[in-house]
C-alpha cells in the first residue's frame, strides 16, 4: 500500500508516519506539509518522501493522490484561537484545503480518503458525552471549518463513492507536540511550564473538562483504518470516553513530577466549550481489539519527551 499524510510533518502526522513506516503492508509513505506549522525534525530518518507545499495547489495535491492508495488529510489550521484571530485563514486551510483533497481523489480514481475533523464541531451542544448523531453547534471558526471538512468529505463519499472516513478527534497530545508559540494546546503548555519552573496558566477556573486522547493511540486507529481499508457513511469519533479537568491533569502532571505546581487563574478563551466528553461505541464498534493508552501512562511519556528535549 502507498500513503498520503497531508500535514504529515505535524504532531499527528509525524507520530502516524513513524508509525506507518513500521507497517509491513505499507510500502510508501508520502508526506505533504507546507511547514507552516510542520517542522522536517519531525521526520528525520523515518525515510518517507517529503513535498514541500501547499494543500491549496491542486496539480500538487492531484499529482500525488494519483500515486496512493490512502490519503490521511491532517493538513490544516489548528487552534480555535488562531481562528478566532484569523477567521479566513482557518477557512481556506481547513474547508478549501479538504475540498481540494477530495476532487483530486474523485478525478485520480478511488482512493481512500481518512479526514481530521474535531469534536468542536459539537461546540454549544450541552449534551454528554456527546455521540455522532446530536446536532453540530460549532462556536469558534475552527469549529466550523471542521464541521465543513467533514460535511464534504461524507457528501462526496455519497455522491462520487470514495471510500471516506471522517474522524472526529478530541484534544490529542503527545510527544513532538510544541508548546512554543501562543496558541499551544494545554497538554504541552501544562508540562512545559512545569518543567521550566513557570506557573502553569489556567483559562478559568479549571473545571473544564476534556476526552484527552494520547497520539498513539489515535495513529493505532489510523492505521488499522488504512491497512484494512474501511470507510463509514458518518463521522465517528476517535476517543475513548474519559472525561478529566484541567485540575485534575495538573495532579496528574504533579504526581509524575513528585512536586506542587503554582498556577495562575486567566480568562477563559472566547470559543472554547465548557466540556467535552466523547461517546466510543462507534469507534469500538469499528476497533473493537484497540485499547487506549491510560491518561498517567500517557502524561508519563509526554513529559519524558519535553524532558529529551531539554537535555538535548
């Protein structure tokens, strides 16, 4: 089998390539990454083919979907704050940049197509844990760039009949995940400022709640995906149904550590929801043999990562 990871120079597309080229039934991984957010490191000696470019230059992309089996579409605009900030941008990355994977896959045959959307498109819907059938409230241009990525994927499944899978991911984080610019994730910004001796900032009071999901548990799902070629008619989402506060993965983060850590209560982020909790029945119904990471093992690596990093 030969792949495509849009945005394979990013967090996940670099753990999915490590992961992939490991695979005895993939032959070729082939990576496209602007490296707006990307960084080549993330690849270095993993042997994949790297294009530099944009998920926004159609003879690009359609070149090299004619050359797949499997197109992983990671590439995109994270962050509910950068698109609060830059509304278009999130847009023309995250809705353009899908609509121009998927006619490139219509007009080179029928690849499969796996696309990242994200559980902000369940946004203002109270309801948990929230499944695949409540009505998508997005409350961020993130949200909804997301929501239209999916929407698209899952129509030209219908229409064109591209094998499609529309995952919906929830607050993913592991190793090769920066935490070095104002749009981090918590994850990263919470074992950093940990590690660096500085209070860890709280947007609000804690409470929140999240369906963290480690990275490898996440690329173990992508992978069993490609390799066994599956496509669904509706989204689905990748987590597994825990449901933990800020606090509480700062007690996490503080057993691992065998310290107290100071913390500084800030404003909430215009955008972000109150909580979020995944129902997993689809997903194991479609994975039924793949188990999570635990949230302490998980934390465990993560912070074993920053720590190389520092020592480096």
């Amino acid at each position: 089998m030969r792949v495509l990871v849009t945005g394979g120079a990013g967090f996940i597309g670099a753990n999915l390539c490590r992961r992939l080229v490991a695979t005895p039934q993939i032959r070729r991984v082939t990576v496209l990454d602007d490296l707006s957010t990307g960084s080549r490191e993330n690849l270095t000696g993993l042997g994949v083919d790297l294009i530099v470019g944009s998920i926004l230059d159609m003879d690009v992309v359609r070149g090299l979907v004619e050359q797949v089996d499997s197109v992983v579409h990671l590439a995109a605009r994270p962050s509910v704050p950068r698109s609060i900030q830059d509304p278009m941008a999130s847009h023309l990355a995250n809705a353009t940049g899908t609509m121009v994977v998927l006619e490139a896959a219509r007009q080179s045959g029928s690849p499969q197509v796996i696309v990242a959307s994200s559980s902000s498109v369940y946004g203002a819907n109270p309801i948990l844990p929230k499944h695949e059938e409540l009505a998508p409230r997005p409350l961020s241009p993130y949200g909804a760039s997301k929501l239209a990525t999916e929407a698209y994927a899952l129509a030209y499944g219908h229409s064109f009949g591209l094998p499609i899978l529309a995952f919906r991911f929830f607050n993913v984080f592991g190793p090769l995940q920066s935490a070095s610019h104002a749009y981090a994730a918590v994850v990263p910004s919470f074992v950093d400022a940990a590690l660096q001796g500085r209070p860890l900032n709280v947007h609000g009071d804690g409470t929140q709640s999240r369906d963290f999901t480690f990275v490898d548990s996440v690329t173990a799902v992508l992978e069993r995906a490609i390799t066994s070629r599956l496509a669904h008619p509706d989204p689905v989402n990748l987590a597994f149904g825990s449901r933990t506060t800020l606090l509480e993965l700062i007690s996490e983060i503080e057993s691992i550590l065998g310290c107290a850590l100071p913390r500084v209560h800030v404003d909430p982020r215009p955008g972000d929801v109150a909580h979020s909790q995944a129902d997993a029945t689809v997903l194991r119904g479609l994975f039924p043999d793949i188990e999570p990471v635990s949230l302490a093992d998980a934390v465990r690596v993560t912070v074993q990562w920053f720590r190389s990093l520092a020592a480096s």
